[in-house]
C-alpha cells in the first residue's frame, strides 16, 4: 500500500545503468577521486588512482549489476559483503538519477581502505606470592591485503619466562608460541 500523496515519479521502479567503483575513496579529498580509469565492461568503470585491491573482487561481492532493477536488500547485501572483506574502513554505495534516462540510476561504489599493515606488541607480568613469578610478552604482525586480493595474513609469537618455587629449590621455564594465519575472503 502506498500513502495517498504518493505520486506516479515516486512509485517507478528504477534499473541500474551504470556502476562507478572508487577503490580508494578519500573523505578529505571528496572532490579529487580517482585520476585514472578503467573499463571492466560497457557499464562498469573503476575509477582511482591507484589500485590497492583486485576490481574482480569488489564487482563479484556487488550482488547488484547493470541492468538490474534497483532492490534495497541486494543494496544492503552488498554493503555487508563489502564490509566483511576487513579491507575497507568506509564504505558507501550512491545511487544518483542518471543524465542518459530518468528511470535508470547511476551506483557509485565509494570505498576507502583501512591501514593494510598492522605491528601489535604486548608486554606483562606474571605473579603468584607462593609458586612462580615472570614475563610474558607478544609480538604480531598483520597485513590486510597481502597479495591484492583482500587476504588477511597474520604471524604471531608469544612467549614467557616464569621462574617457578616449590619449596627450597627453584626453576626456570620458558615456553614459546608461534602462529600464522591467512584469511581468504568470501567468493
């Protein structure tokens, strides 16, 4: 059902007519996207200046294309989709009127990326008054994008040093721990 004051321009279904992607959007310099692009086909257009992630995987994570009646939930699927890569901190999708009908829109697919690589240290202590006392520390390192395609890699050590009591004599241990880890994104 439809309100009374709902008029016939409002109830019209609009189709896609072109997808513009922006791979790496920049708030601060709204006004200045992109210096180069490219044709992925007769109405896709990727739009930047330069390129940080495969334009196949953003295209094939849109769940919306050219030709296609708008839909709200294809629109906000994409949006999740998009978000879950854990490659981009904003992302935005723009649907303007186009200039070449008034029943097609244009998509404007605005992404920025987050900071590929990340270093993560920790340092503590350990203390119990009656059986040990020591350190342990942790080193990692995370890169979000490791071979342009959204793959989150991840190599972590973590180590301690405790000197353990029981009764008169003492001892030291040390134990150490390492891990790597590689996160494709969904297809």
């Amino acid at each position: 059902r439809f309100k009374d004051d709902v008029t016939m321009v409002e109830k019209r279904r609009y189709r896609i007519g072109e997808i513009l992607i922006y791979p790496d959007y920049d708030l601060k310099i709204a006004g200045q996207m992109g210096q180069q692009m490219d044709e992925v086909d007769d109405c896709i257009g990727v739009v930047y200046s330069e390129k940080s992630v495969k334009t196949s995987l953003i295209i094939n994570n849109l769940r919306f294309g050219c030709g296609d009646y708008f839909s709200n939930e294809n629109y906000r699927t994409s949006l999740f989709r998009l978000l879950n890569l854990q490659f981009f901190k904003f992302v935005n999708i723009r649907f303007e009127q186009s200039m070449l009908s008034d029943s097609m829109l244009e998509a404007h697919v605005l992404l920025t990326p987050a900071v590929p690589q990340k270093v993560e240290a920790s340092l503590s202590g350990i203390f119990s008054p009656n059986n040990y006392f020591g350190a342990q520390t942790g080193l990692s390192w995370q890169h979000r994008n490791a071979f342009g395609g959204a793959e989150n890699l991840r190599f972590a050590w973590d180590g301690a040093l405790l000197r353990l009591k029981d009764g008169d004599t003492q001892s030291t241990l040390f134990s150490s721990d390492a891990k790597t880890q590689l996160t494709l994104p969904q297809k």
